[in-house]
C-alpha cells in the first residue's frame, strides 16, 4: 500500500512533509488541537494535491506512539478503524501508493529516523513542513532542517498548535531565526521543475 522499498529520485529538489497528521488526537487536550489541525488538514490536502500535480512527492512523518511493533499502514487502520477522535483527519489525509512515510520516536523527524537519508536519495533541496503541533514537533523538525541547510517553507495555513498564540510563536521564530518562509499555501506557485519548484508570492 505504501512506499518502503521502492523509491525513485524526483526531478523536483522539493518535497511535502506532514507531521504528525495521521493521530488519534485521543490524548488531554486532544480536543484543542482537533479543532484547529482540522482546517489545517483541509488545506494541506489541498496543498497535497497541488504539489502532487507538481511532481513533489509527499513524505509523512509520524510518531509511533509507543507501538513499536506497528507499522504506518497499521496506524492508520487503527485510527479510522477504533473510530477515534482523530479519524476525520486521517480520512482526509490518508497516503496513497506513491507517498513516502517515516516514523519517528521523538518530535523531531529527523531524529533517529531515516528522514535525511530518504531526502538525500530524492535529491530534495527545499522542505514544506505542515502538520501538528506548530510549536512542538513541526518546529523541531524545522530546527533540524536548518542545522542539515535545507531551505525551509511552513506554511502558516498549514499547521497548528493547541493555541492560536503558540502557533504564532513557533511561526515567527521558525521564520525569523530558521529563514523560512510562512506563506500561507494559497499564495504557493509549484512549477514542476528543478529550476525554481516554488514560487513565493507572499
């Protein structure tokens, strides 16, 4: 169902990174966070499907929460399966053949994870981050993109956090210390080439 082995470079040096979307969002104060990731999902599907006509693959990256013997088809069985808080999104979200997928065990996906390995093979250049939590795991993932000198997008439409104020923190910091660009999506052109894959209009 989805992408393990068989990888093949991109003729884009970009590539669509979801965080954490795929969640039960069965935890305190899950309830806070799905009010706000589900607009925020809505948009990075329609984000989703514009890259993809692009030629920018899609990597997820989510946590394992703990099921160590799992794997990311299980999870997200699990999720739309158990009927959890989470499903909506899921169901919105959920990755077709083509997608890419890691799993990770902490917030940053670049921790213990094969994320810069698999970014290396695609010949990726440019990250565009969404998902949850802005000021947790979307924002330690953008830490280590920077310190890896990968150019950086978070859309600010793209991402959420339990409150409207800590998402907007996360967003200044990653776009004022990091260098990345918070352009809502909308406001995104994708070329399809190596040349200039994203044209930033805002």
């Amino acid at each position: 169902m989805f992408h393990i082995e068989k990888t093949s470079k991109s003729k884009n040096k970009t590539a669509l990174i979801i965080i954490d979307m795929i969640n039960s969002m069965e935890f305190e104060d899950g309830d806070k966070l799905y009010e706000r990731a589900l607009p925020c999902a809505e948009n990075i599907a329609e984000l989703k499907r514009r890259t993809k006509d692009a030629g920018i693959p899609t990597i997820y990256v989510n946590d394992n929460y703990g099921r160590w013997q799992s794997d990311f088809k299980e999870i997200v069985e699990y999720i739309i399966e158990e009927d959890t808080r989470g499903k909506p999104i899921t169901e919105l979200l959920k990755p077709v053949e083509e997608d890419y997928f890691v799993l990770k065990p902490k917030f940053s996906g670049f921790f213990a994870t094969p994320l810069h390995l698999l970014l290396e093979h695609l010949m990726v250049e440019t990250v565009i981050l969404t998902g949850v939590a802005g000021n947790m795991c979307v924002h330690f993932t953008a830490n280590d993109a920077y310190m890896r000198d990968y150019k950086i997008f978070v859309p600010e439409d793209c991402t959420a956090s339990n409150t409207i104020p800590a998402n907007e923190e996360a967003l200044h910091l990653m776009r004022d210390v990091l260098k990345g660009s918070i352009t809502p999506s909308s406001k995104l052109t994708f070329k399809g080439d190596t040349s200039a894959d994203i044209i930033d209009h805002g």
